[in-house]
C-alpha cells in the first residue's frame, strides 16, 4: 500500500508537469494556463450541481425511509471528482471528468461496490450497525 501511495503521489505530478511543459511548448504558457482554469471552474460547476442533485435524491430517500446507498456511493464519487478538478493538470482533469460522467461513474462505482463486497468477505473492514 505504502508503494502505491508513493508512486500515486510521484509519479501522477511529474507527469502532470510533463504534459504541463509539453502542451505550453505547443499552445504557449499563458494558455495552457487558461485551459487548466477552465477546465477547473467548470468541472467543479458540474461537480457542485451533481453534488447537490445526489444531496436531494439522499434527503428523499431518506424522507421515505429507504437506506440511500447508491446515492452515497455517488456522493463520494462525485466529491472525489470534485477534489481531482480542482488539482491543476489534464491527467487529473480527465480523471476528474470521467468520474462525472454518469456511464463512467457507474462503472467505477460497480468497482467500488465489489472492493467493498470483498473487503467485508475477507474481514478487512467490520460494518457495526448502532442501535436504535
């Protein structure tokens, strides 16, 4: 785990910053500058207005006493989206937008889902219910 977070936070940055150098040579400094902008403003835009759909599905399922599972799952999906936008680079960008997109979402969520299957069959994580 220590491996991948360290190549995750080396590896993705320096290539962030390649592609940074390489698209600036192309379309100069200042636009480049601009694009990464752009793309932030407005993917955290979607993000925001994604977020507050799936808060408004979470409240009414809640209301009629349904468990909001999937919502919540596309809650942290759409969050994580939004933290990738707001980090400067076209990697993480696209990252971030694939996440948004609800076909690519729904994959990565039907991802999640058997992570959190597996975890809990091989006794990784332990889910306590409170009482009520």
């Amino acid at each position: 785990m220590l491996l991948k977070l360290f190549l995750a936070f080396t590896l993705i940055p320096v290539a962030e910053i390649y592609l940074l150098i390489k698209i600036g040579y192309s379309i100069g400094a200042l636009n480049t500058v601009l694009v990464v902008i752009i793309t932030a403003f407005a993917g955290a835009t979607l993000a925001r207005i994604q977020g507050l759909q799936t808060m408004l599905r979470i409240k009414a399922s809640l209301q009629q006493g349904i468990a909001p599972t999937e919502d919540l799952i596309d809650a942290f999906i759409i969050f994580l989206a939004g933290i990738v936008l707001l980090t400067p680079g076209f990697i993480t960008d696209i990252a971030g937008l694939l996440l948004l997109i609800p076909v690519t979402r729904y994959h990565f969520k039907r991802y999640l889902r058997s992570k959190f299957d597996q975890w809990i069959k091989n006794q990784t994580i332990h889910i306590k219910r409170f009482p009520e």
